[in-house]
C-alpha cells in the first residue's frame, strides 16, 4: 500500500468506523510482528465487526481506482 494511501486508509478506520488509535496502534504492532494484512488482524484480535471488515475491504478496492 502506498503511503498516501496508507494513510486515508488509517484516517477511512478512525473517522468513518470509529477504531480508537490505540486499538489501530495494537494491529500495526502485530502487523509488524506476523506480516498479515491489517484488515484480518483487526477482525482476529475482535477490533472489527465482520460488517465492518466487509466495509474494510470495500474501502480498500475502492482506494484501487
């Protein structure tokens, strides 16, 4: 993901599904620590709701072009 993107991606996460920066921080630690795709570690660790894990990878094909 490109830094640009990365970052709307991060801003999409806050604003429009109200995930708490401590809770992002957590996943990105993770994601550093296993290489899995941010998304999945959000649902794994119960971050995400299964809706907004599809709302997630909606955003994220959208953010393709």
């Amino acid at each position: 993901m490109a830094p640009t993107t990365h970052s709307k991606f991060i801003c999409f996460l806050r604003e429009e599904l109200a995930i708490s920066d401590s809770s992002i921080a957590f996943a990105l630690r993770h994601r550093e620590q296993n290489n899995g795709p941010l998304p999945m570690i959000l649902w794994q660790y119960g971050l995400v709701t299964l809706q907004q894990l599809d709302q997630i990878y909606d955003w994220l094909e959208s953010a393709k072009g």
